[in-house]
C-alpha cells in the first residue's frame, strides 16, 4: 500500500484534531508520506513526486474542506476523502471541545484509519483484478465511435445568462448556470450521464488567436485532473486538465477544423465529449459559475 496523506492541522476543533491523528496514525501503520498542507501551499514542487507516485487520502475536519481545496489546486484527485465533521453529523455524535482529544475522539481517528486502509485494501483487489483481465481479452478499445460522438438523445444546451468580470480594458464571460470548473481554467456542462469539456473565455483570451486543436483519442478513459486534449496559439500551448473522470465517447471535428472557433465561443466550441463515471464525486472538486468569477477576478488583477 503506498499512500500520501493529506490531512486538515485545524487545532481549533477537535475534528481537526483527528484529522491529525488520522494521518499520524497511518504513517505509524502503513508508512504513509505526510503532505504538509502549509508546505504544500506555499512549495507545491516538494511534494511533485510525493502525489505522482502514491495514492493520495485526504482528510478534512470541517465542511471548509482546505484539504480538498489544496488537492485540487495541486492537480491531484484523492483516491480517497475524509469529513471529520460529516462523519460526526451522520452518527448524530459530537466531540468534547478539548485542546486534547478524549478517548471518543481517538476511537474515531482509528476507526477512519481503519476503514482508508480497508478501502485501500479492496481497490488494490480491483484495479489487480481488472488489469488481470484486461491483459487476458487483449481487446481494443472503442475503435469504431463516431468522431462526433454526440449522442441522438443527450442535449447540451447554449448558455443564455452570463457573469461578467471586467479588468482593464478585457471582459471575461462566464455562464451564469449549467457549467463546472476547475481551477485550470477549464470547464465541463453536464447532461445525463455525458459530459462536454472546453476552456474558458478567460483562458482563450490569454492565449490569443488559438490556432491548432488536439483532441483526446475516442475510447480513453481519463481521470479527474489527467489529460484531454491540448490547444496551441500564437502566444503559448495549454493542456486540458479534465475536470471529470470518464471515457472519451466523442470529439468535436468543427473544432478542431477550425480551432479559431473557440476564440469566437468558448462555451459553444467543446473539445471532447466524455461519459461520466464518478460525477457526484468530481463534483465536490469544482466550482460553480460565481465562484468561478471571483476566481478570475482574482487571477486578472495578479496577471
């Protein structure tokens, strides 16, 4: 078992508090590497290797989720997440708000320990199982999907309402409804079980004139925060970091006939198509529309 822990500090709350025991717990247990998320914050390049070679257990104390947020901000996808707080408001049980944890508070901590490392445990039996068998069926994978990929009965419909942020003399649109982002700029619209990803206005307009588009090949199946699909402009290359897990079904052949289009209309000319495996799960890991505007609003005035 190789894990990175990535645990909430938060001694003001004795959810906190187990958090921190949690990860302590498990590198004593299993030899998990402790993510320091103050280090994290403000060095993220010393733990490049930490989050690329191991499986990645986040736990947060409180429903602010700064963990979380820090996974997110560091590209990586938890193979596993932790509320504290979440767990104590299921059971209908709370913590004596001592600075020291109470003989409850560290029953609690062993049992999360005990449940990541079963989980750990069983998706090790998993991924074995089906590299297993993928390795006896040698089969290729979707070869004969349609390039556009877009399904008769799924609808993805236009954006009508927008936010505007303004700075200086550029104006970046976002949709007001409908669409998700992630921190890279890169959003996904959600219809059923499909799911559609393209880069925002922001994102367009610091590129300039986009000028070659490199879609996904039909058939892969991407992770949240892995690869789909690249653009390159006159100014500069950017990888698509997919905001949603899931298997490439479709791309979009007009834009990458005329990757100007997404200068034109960023939220109209997506790149891939994608059916979702794990949408509820993803979702915890991006922002809404207006959350997304402030976000902006804050990269332009560091620009």
């Amino acid at each position: 078992m190789s894990i990175a822990i990535l645990a909430c500090t938060g001694l003001d709350k004795p959810e906190g508090s187990v958090a921190r025991e949690v990860a302590i717990r498990l590198a004593e247990e299993v030899g998990a590497e402790i993510i320091c998320p103050v280090v994290l914050n403000r060095t993220p390049a010393r733990y490049k290797r930490a989050l690329a070679e191991n499986c990645l257990v986040v736990v947060d104390g409180c429903a602010t989720q700064c963990a979380s947020k820090l996974a997110v901000a560091a590209g990586k996808k938890p193979a596993q997440k932790v509320v504290v707080s979440d767990l104590l408001k299921k059971s209908g049980r709370e913590l004596e708000p001592d600075l020291r944890l109470s003989a409850d508070g560290l029953a609690l901590a062993q049992t999360i320990v005990e449940d990541i490392k079963g989980n750990e445990a069983a998706e090790a039996a998993k991924a074995a199982a089906t590299a297993e068998a993928a390795k006896s069926q040698h089969a290729p994978a979707a070869a004969g999907a349609p390039a556009a990929g877009a399904s008769a009965d799924v609808e993805f419909e236009a954006p009508t309402e927008f936010l505007t942020v303004v700075h200086d003399k550029y104006e970046f649109r976002i949709p007001a409804n409908g669409f998700f982002f992630n921190e890279n700029d890169v959003w996904v619209q959600v219809s059923g079980a499909r799911a559609r990803v393209g880069i925002s206005d922001y994102m367009q307009q610091r590129l300039t004139d986009i000028t070659f588009v490199d879609p996904p090949k039909v058939g892969v199946s991407i992770e949240q925060f892995g690869e789909v699909g690249s653009v390159e402009s006159t100014k500069a290359a950017f990888e698509l970091v997919s905001p949603v897990s899931g298997t490439v079904v479709g791309i979009n052949q007009a834009v990458e006939d005329m990757p100007e289009s997404i200068n034109e209309d960023p939220y109209g000319s997506w790149v891939a198509e994608l059916e979702l495996t794990s949408w509820e799960e993803d979702k915890t890991l991006l922002i809404d529309g207006q959350a997304y505007a402030a976000d902006v609003e804050r990269k332009a005035a560091e620009d």
